[in-house]
C-alpha cells in the first residue's frame, strides 16, 4: 500500500507546484497587473498536466501524449491532447499548431512489436476538429481491453507561426486554449 501511496503523493506534489495557466492572448503576466488565474482555471491546469506530457522533439514539433483513468472516453483523451498542443504552442510563441501523427499508445498494428497507429504511419494533416473525428475512426478498427483500462493518445504536433502558409490549415492555438485549457477535462 506505502508503495502506491508514495508515488502517488509524488506526482500529486509535482502537479501542485507547476506553473500557472498560459496567460490570454493580448495579457501579460505580472503580479502588479489585474490577471491571475482563477481557482477553476488553476486547477484545470493542474488537472491537464497531471494527465499529459509533452516531448520537444525539435523547435517547432513536439510530442504530446494524454491519457485517462478506466473508462475515459477518447473524446475526452483527444481534448486534453488539444489543449496541451495550444497551451505549449503559445508558449513557444507560435498562433497555430496542426497534429501531423496521432495513434492509440495501447493497439499495436499487427506484426508490429509497440505502439503504431493502426491506420498506417504515414503522416496525417489535422488542422480541424473534423479531421480528428475522421482519424479516430481510423485508428479505432478493433480497440482492446486494454484501451478500456489505460486509454492514451499519442500525438506528433507541429506549430506554425503567423506567417506560415499552411496557418490557415491549422488550429488557432489561443482560440483552442480559451476553449479547452481552462475547464477540467
């Protein structure tokens, strides 16, 4: 029991102590100023991180993965994926961000030996809530019981600047965030 509770308290402590929500487009953060976060959006922040993690795997990608207790649904999982690009986008000082590679971390393609999606590995363009929904259904053809139990996402994001032509194929990352990132999900 002291073996779960420990770990536990650890990751509990670390989301506690995170930094604040990215603060709205067109604001700054300073503690002379009159933003600050309120309660909700303090603790969907926490709630967001204790549920995601983010890999820079060059200046302008990352990796997010996501993921939820027994019996979240996707929807739910691909959410939290969202918010988390948009928030580490603004951060990064980028407008928009686009997910070019999105697959379940628990259905391995057959013959594969990890985690692939199963729709094949060839790179994807979602800039749009609807094209999400059309993966989904590519990657979910035989979902396990596994999925049920540890559901997750993994998710390759590029973040694009204002001036990036394929911006306009991209979600606005301070739109999403205001959406998304400061209600728990």
């Amino acid at each position: 029991m002291q073996r779960l509770l420990l770990p536990g308290f650890a990751c509990l402590l670390a989301a506690c102590t995170s930094n604040i929500p990215p603060v709205p487009p067109g604001q700054s953060y300073d503690k002379a100023e009159a933003w600050q976060p309120s309660k909700a959006e303090t603790k969907a922040w926490r709630s967001l991180l204790f549920s995601t993690s983010v890999k820079q795997v060059e200046s302008d990608r990352i990796v997010v993965e996501a993921w939820g207790n027994p019996g979240t649904g996707i929807d739910k999982i691909e959410m939290r994926v969202l918010a988390r690009a948009a928030s580490e986008a603004l951060d990064s000082g980028y407008a928009h961000f686009a997910l070019v590679h999105v697959s379940d971390r628990n259905l391995p393609m057959g013959g594969g030996l990890g985690p692939a999606p199963i729709a094949g590995a060839e790179p994807v363009w979602i800039g749009d809530y609807e094209s999400l929904v059309y993966n989904r259904y590519e990657r979910d053809h035989a979902a396990a019981p596994r999925t049920w139990v540890l559901p997750g996402l993994r998710a390759v994001v590029v973040m694009l600047s204002e001036g990036d032509r394929r911006a306009d194929r991209g979600f606005e990352a301070s739109e999403v965030f205001d959406h998304l990132g400061r209600v728990p999900l």
